[in-house]
C-alpha cells in the first residue's frame, strides 16, 4: 500500500470522492428541481457550516455546477443525498442513502480528530466504492480507479526500469499468460547470470493487465548468493510495513515474521515478485500468498523450483535485431547504421551470443571504440566496466557467482568441456570425455549435466536430435577455457579414448557419434598428434568416412591443422579443391577422383600407393567408367568395368546376383562351369556367364531366349549352348573388346579396332578383317530380332564417319557417311513405332533420333546429365533404354509420347 498514515490516505479519499459526488448531487438537483435547484440544496443545508462559509466565499456556489463541485465539502454533499432522498434519488436503491450516512458520519468523526487505522481506510474505501458503483456514471467509475490505486501496497518503484530497455514480448506475453492459468500459484523464471531475468520481472510489474488483476499491489524483493536470516528478517519487516502492518526493528524471528506476514496477505489480491532467490530458504521464507496471490521468483538454479513444484519459464538470450538496437543505444550512436547490416554486426551478435549483460558492457566500451578494435581483442574477461563496483558491471564476476556453486570435482570436469568444439554436444562426447578424467559411467555423468543444466551453466538443446545434446554459451566457454592449467592433455586424453573405440584397423572403424568425425582433425591438432592426423588425411577409408558424415568443405579445412603440407598432402588437397562442387554432390565419387587424378603420381610416396590401391580394391559398383552394357532375355542386365570385370543386376530390383560363391567355384574348376549351367534355370544362366565373364575379363553376348551364349576372350570367340561344348572362332589379333548381336549374325571389335561380322552359326565371316578407326563405344548395338524374310536393310554409325548398312538378302555390308558429330553410340531399332529410326547418344547430355536410311536428325531429348554416356543400348521390346556414364551412373530410361522420361538412377 501507499506508504502514507492513514490520516494522509483517508484525506486523499475524500478528496477523490468529493468532486465527482458533488457533480452527481448536482445534476440529480437540477433535474428534480428545475427552476429552484438551487434554492432546494441551500434550504437543506441551511444548518451546515461549511456551506454557510462556501456561500460567503462565493455568492454563486448553489448556481454553477464547478462552482459547486468545488466550492463544497464531501460532508455537504453526502449530507444532500440523505435530506433530498424522497424526491430526488427515488431511483436509485436506499441502500445508496444508507452508503451516504456512514460515509458522512466517519467524515464527521474524522473530523473531531479520531485515531484512525488501516483497517478505517480499507472500509471507508470499500463503502466509498460502493456507492461509487450505483451512481453508473463514468466519472464515478474513474473515482473507483483512483481509490483502488490509492489503496495498492506497491512496493517495487525503487526498483528503476532498466535504462535502453528493449521489449522482449515474446517472455512478457509467455509470464502474462502463465499467471493467467488457473491453477498457478508459482511460476519461476530460469537462466544464467546476466540474462535478463530481473529485467523482464521488473518490465512485468508496468503491464496494465497484470496491475488491473492483482489490484491490491505488487510486491518485490531481491535476495542474492549470501542473505543471512537477520537480512531476511529485515525484508520480511519491509514487506510488513508495505501492507501497513507493524512489527519491531529488534524483533527477528523468521517465523513470527512470516505468520504476520501471512495473515496481512490473507485477503489481499498481490504479486509477490522474489528476484535472484539463490536458496530454498529465501524462498520458503517469503512463500506467505493467501489465495488471491501468486509468486514468480527468478534463479539461476532450476532444482529449487522442481522442489516446490513451480512452473519453470526458461529465459533465452536476445535475437540479432534485439541486440543491435541495445548495442546502438548504449554506444551512444557510435554502433552506427553501416553496422546494422554487415559482416561486423554479425561477428559481434555471435560474440555476445544474445546475453543482454554482456551487450550492455560491449555497448559502453563501444563508446570509445570501434566495433572492428573490439572484435580484436575480444576477451570475456574484459567484457566489464571500466571501474566495477558490482556483479552487474562485469561478466566475469556474473559468472563466477554460478561456478563458485560447484564442488572442486565438478568444477574441473564443467572447464574440461571447454575443449569441446561445435555449438550443439552429444551427451555421449560428455561421457567419453569425462570416463577419461574421472571414470565417470552413464549414470554419473546424466546427473552431473543435469545439475549443470540446472545451474544455467549450460542448456539442453532443443529438438530432434537423435540423442540428448547440450550447449555452452560461448562466453561462457571462453572464460572457463583460461581457467584450463593444460588444453592439451585433455586433447590428449580425448584422442586415445577415441582410439581405444576403434573395432577394426583405422580411424573409420570408430562408431560415428555425430562428433568424433567433424572434430577429429581439430583435436589431433591440439593434441600435438600431427603425424597421426598427416596418416589420416592420407588414408581413403577415413577420408570417404570423413566425407560421408560430414562435407568436402570441412574434409578440406581438416588439412589447414597441419602447418606444414609435404608433397603428398599437397596433391592430394588439390584433386579435394578442383573437385569439391562436384563431390559435394557426389561423394560416393571420391575414390573414382582420387584415383584418376593420383595414379600419375602414384610412386609420389608410400602413401600414395595405399591410397591409390584402396580407392581401387575398395571402390563401390559401379564406379569407374562403365565400358558397355548388355540386355538378358531374362529381363537382367550386364555391365563391364575398365579392369575387365563385369557386374550383373537384376533390372526389375537393381541387385547384384553374383555371388563370392559361385566365382570361388568357377576360379577353382573351370571345366566343371559347362556342365553346371547345363542343370541351372533362365535366371542361373545369365548369372552364371557374367560371373565366367568377370572371371575371364571378356565380352559376352546371349542369344535370344538363352539358348546359347558367345564369350570373347583374347583372341578367340567361343560359342556355348546347352547341348555342345565350346566352338572356337579365330577372327582377331588381339583382346576382343565387344561382341555384339544383329540377326543371325555377330559383330566383334579387337582393341586395335578390327572389325568382323560373322554367322553365329557357322562362324563364317560375312565381311573380310576391316579396321574401322577409334570406335567411340565398346558396345556398338544391342541384340536384335532375326532378320526378317521381307527384303529391308538396316544401318549403324560405327565412329565419326562410317555407317555400317546390311542388306540380310544379299548377305552384304556397304560402309557410307551420315553424319559428321562425334557419337558414342548407337542403337538400331526395328519395332513398329521406330521401324526407320535408330538412337544415338552424344557427347552434348542429348539423346539424338536419326532416320536410319538417311541419317537425318529427326528429334533431340535433353536427359539434364553434365556427363558422358560412354554406353548405351535398348531393351528388345524398345520398352527401356539404358544409359552407362562416365562416373559409374547407370540411368534407365523408357521412350513415351515425350520419347524419354529418366526413371531411376542405379548406383
């Protein structure tokens, strides 16, 4: 309550009441008595002293309303309500005339010099409002704000807004609405030092809303780390004397102290405001609400609350705009505009982490400096006043506050995670961390973090992280990191835990836990251990791991923790920078790369040649340059890879179907394959001549519905069918790199480019050896139907300037020109819908349909790839077209109304 005597408040009263129950007396005269009013109201107060001396002071007051209203007493005017009430008020309820009698007899007592007391004033107040209320005039109802305002015990004004005070509505509106909820009685504000919570309590206290619910005041106190109980004594006894209440400066026992503190609150509507309560005590001392208050109380420790049960509002730190408008204010302008949106303003807001302290002091020093000076020679130690007198002027002592609340033990492991890297740590690292230090298991380590969460030393990250996360503030980290007597041990000691969780050979086989991986570098650094991170930044498991959790850009920055790069490192970063757009989209590339770019050099060191030989042996399918493709009548596919190895998948599921086994079997006993794939089923058999084709590093080709095969094996062709054994055709001279079937017939390209076409019967050559130039794919053209009986001919594209025409009825081959472009392959197709077509894949990430009889462009379909097509071929019921790439893709296509539509990407 207003800290006057109750004389002053009983005055104050009267004065409120006066002006606008003269006006209503007034009004209510002057309708009942329109042309003598006036004489009316002095007839009946002829008798009353003061009106007689309000007449001979001014001759008009019964003429003039204002003059009236305050030329009268409130003992007149009240005094007119009773005399007049039979035919003046005959609206209003008698118990109005009641309201005025007692109201004219206090004052009269009042008057004589009575002792009055509080409880005087709250009756008076409480009768005075309720005759307010049935006059129903808004003069009378702003009367009842005044009074109420009169009446509040409000006992926080000493406490200043804070200067530059930046709304944070979000928090305002998040305290508003708690306290609003039926069932609260106790809401605690949570967060570190300096974060703004007494800020926000003492924002609070100024909202219209709040002060219109608790309308007998809000009350505030401030505790600290250290309040003895005489200091509480003395809060309580303040508290006492703001209700109005009485107890003794000598008297000192908390529980008498609180009983009264109690039993003044018992019909009282107040917020009780407890600032930075520190202990249980503090809290339990002044927890003295009756039912129509409530409690909010700020801490930095949230135990306290979960042990009584309050609802916890967690306060978070300011966003970026907030604290550039603090930070403009409190540096006096000099934070200019050109700030606002650079690089600068950024780098500060990160700096501060949102910690409005911290902005305040930044914002003072800014005063004299330039932001770009502070920037370099940021230090969470200097980030204070230039002559601290309190916690609030210096972000080391706000801080130290909460750290001085740990136990030695707790406080040594709290510093060790300073050397944690990234704004978000698994609690797994934690544990890691601290088994090394302290041979903390699961448990102990959970109900250390959660004493430190609890402190506010350190926060739980919110979301959907996969495993329970924290986050430092990076003020706060910065200052616990200077209170480390040796980072690198525990860099150290870090490093070997990590290798002993090794569960093979190398630093891949360590279980990725969404930290080691992106830190690693960083910490073998610190450790000191720089040929261990020189191996790793060599050693292709690792690095395709490293890529694979991570990104090209931070495989890239691990190599910047070596100060010194030899020549290895060196070509290796380069190949990692020339490609990194590329791998940041294709990461699966990165030994197809390494060993493209290395093996020039691959003598360059022993490292090198590791490098080299895994990024070979450990490659994934399909990653070197695809050589050429094959289609299986049974609905399979088969493509070889440069070394001469071929891979066999299923079209329908994209598996791989040759298994170690049966390429053990075929290895170990050759003779004994033709015999097997005479027992096995359509879908053995193809299986079975990838697998012999792998073995032997040849081409293979099987004729329609899988009755027989062909295999091209340096230097010979061998056909195989289900009733003989092998036929041993001599055409080439050399490594026979691509059988392909037309009809009946066959057509085999060596690698010196010779070229024949042959009876797949009879083996008979159709043309003599002729050598073609560079054919620009293995794979000229798939298998075909028979020829039919109806006289045609049918042309392929075999390099940059020779087309191949067959003429079936006269058993011919004509070469002729139809284009000049470079193609890589060609495909003639005999189907209904394409009969005089045939489709080539270029260079420019086009398919290309020409008219087979004269070569003319008929339509181009862009299939969006930036790469090569190095092989291509078409299902035989023109369904599917496949396309092999230079990275190791395979894409199967199918032609519709808009000819091809990309289905799937095979890797």
């Amino acid at each position: 309550m207003n800290s006057q005597s109750p004389d002053a408040l009983i005055t104050d009263l009267w004065i409120i009441l006066r002006h606008t129950v003269a006006s209503f007396v007034y009004n209510r005269f002057s309708r009942a008595y329109p042309d003598n009013f006036s004489q009316m109201m002095e007839k009946h107060l002829e008798a009353n002293q003061n009106a007689i001396i309000a007449k001979r002071e001014n001759p008009l007051v019964f003429e003039n309303r204002e003059h009236f209203a305050k030329g009268m007493d409130i003992h007149g005017v009240l005094q007119l309500i009773d005399r007049g009430w039979s035919d003046t008020f005959e609206e209003y309820p008698d118990s109005m005339r009641e309201d005025a009698l007692f109201l004219s007899q206090n004052r009269h007592a009042w008057a004589h010099q009575k002792e009055r007391t509080i409880e005087d004033v709250q009756e008076v107040a409480q009768i005075a409002e309720r005759l307010l209320n049935k006059m129903k005039t808004r003069s009378a109802n702003n009367a009842i704000k005044k009074i109420r305002q009169l009446l509040r015990h409000d006992f926080y004004r000493h406490i200043p807004l804070a200067k530059h005070y930046i709304v944070r509505s979000d928090l305002i509106e998040t305290l508003q609405s708690e306290l609003f909820q039926p069932a609260s009685s106790i809401l605690a504000l949570h967060g570190m030092g300096g974060i703004g919570k007494s800020v926000l309590l003492r924002a609070l206290c100024d909202v219209p809303r709040i002060q219109t619910k608790f309308t007998d005041g809000i009350l505030w106190m401030n505790f600290g780390r250290e309040v003895n109980d005489v200091q509480l004594a003395q809060k309580l006894r303040e508290w006492i004397k703001a209700l109005n209440g009485t107890s003794h400066d000598t008297e000192s026992n908390l529980d008498s102290l609180k009983n009264r503190l109690v039993e003044l609150l018992k019909n009282q509507a107040c917020l009780l405001i407890l600032d930075d309560v520190w202990t249980k005590q503090q809290l339990e001392t002044f927890r003295a609400a009756g039912n129509n208050c409530q409690i909010i109380f700020s801490t930095r420790d949230s135990e306290i609350a979960r042990d009584i049960g309050a609802k916890i509002v967690s306060v978070t730190g300011m966003n970026e705009e907030q604290v550039t408008e603090l930070l403009e204010k409190w540096s006096d302008g000099n934070f200019k505009d050109k700030y606002r949106l650079g690089l600068v303003r950024q780098a500060i807001f990160i700096r501060l982490g949102g910690l409005p302290l911290a902005v305040k002091l930044t914002g003072i020093q800014l005063q004299t400096k330039t932001p770009e000076q502070w920037l370099d020679n940021f230090d969470t130690l200097q980030i204070k006043s230039k002559r601290p007198e309190s916690i609030h002027d210096s972000l080391e002592h706000t801080f130290e506050l909460s750290l001085d609340e740990l136990d030695t033990n707790s406080r040594q492991l709290y510093f060790a995670l300073s050397i944690l890297e990234g704004s978000v740590i698994p609690e797994q690292v934690v544990m890691i961390l601290w088994q090394g230090l302290a041979q903390f298991d699961e448990h102990q380590t959970k109900d250390l973090l959660d004493d430190l969460v609890a402190r506010a030393l350190c926060t739980e990250v919110q979301g959907n992280l996969p495993v329970r996360s924290i986050h430092i503030s990076d003020l706060l980290r910065n200052l616990i990191l200077q209170r480390l007597e040796n980072p690198t041990a525990l860099h150290q000691v870090l490093v070997e835990i990590y290798k002993e969780a090794q569960t093979g050979l190398g630093w891949h086989t360590v279980q990725g836990d969404g930290y080691f991986y992106t830190y690693f570098a960083y910490h073998l650094n610190q450790a000191g251990a720089f040929g261990t991170l020189r191996d790793a930044l060599l050693n292709y498991p690792f690095m395709q791991t490293r890529l694979n959790v991570a990104d090209i850009r931070v495989l890239i920055g691990d190599y910047a923790y070596i100060d010194k790069l030899d020549e290895s490192l060196q070509a290796v970063l380069l190949v990692l920078m020339n490609y990194q757009t590329y791998l940041e989209e294709h990461p699966q590339q990165l030994p197809r790369i390494l060993y493209e770019n290395l093996i020039a050099v691959q003598d360059m060191s022993p490292e090198i040649t590791t490098l080299l030989n895994d990024c070979y042996i450990l490659s994934p399918p399909n990653l070197f340059t695809i050589n050429l493709i094959h289609f299986y009548p049974n609905g399979s596919i088969a493509y070889s890879l440069p070394d001469g190895t071929s891979k066999f998948h299923r079209l329908r599921i994209g598996k791989e179907e040759v298994t170690q086994e049966e390429v053990d079997f075929l290895q170990s006993d050759l003779p004994s394959f033709f015999d097997w794939i005479k027992r096995q089923d359509e879908d053995t058999l193809s299986g079975s001549v990838a697998s012999l084709a792998r073995m032997l590093k040849g081409d293979i080709e099987v004729l329609p519905k899988g009755a027989s095969f062909l295999l091209g094996h340096a230097p010979r062709i061998s056909s195989f069918s289900m009733n003989s054994m092998a036929e041993l055709f001599n055409f080439h001279s050399s490594s026979i790199r691509s059988i392909t079937l037309w009809g009946e017939y066959a057509i085999s390209i060596d690698a010196e480019n010779d070229f024949h076409v042959w009876s797949c019967r009879t083996g008979r050559l159709l043309y003599p050896t002729f050598s073609i130039g560079t054919v620009q794919s293995d794979n000229i053209s798939p298998k075909d139907k028979k020829p039919t009986k109806k006289p045609s001919n049918e042309s392929v594209q075999l390099n940059d300037t020779l087309t191949l025409t067959y003429y079936p009825d006269e058993d011919y081959l004509q070469f002729r020109n139809v284009h000049n472009d470079e193609f890589v392959n060609i495909i003639p197709n005999k189907q209904q819908s394409y009969s005089d077509k045939l489709t080539i894949s270029s260079e420019d990430e086009a398919l290309n349909i020409y008219n087979a009889q004269t070569g003319d462009l008929i339509i181009t379909v862009d299939v969006g790839e930036e790469l090569l097509h190095f092989s291509l071929v078409m299902s035989e019921d023109s369904s599917i077209i496949v396309l092999g790439t230079d990275y190791g893709y395979v894409h199967l296509l199918r032609p519709n109304a808009a000819l091809m539509v990309i289905l799937q990407e095979n890797n």
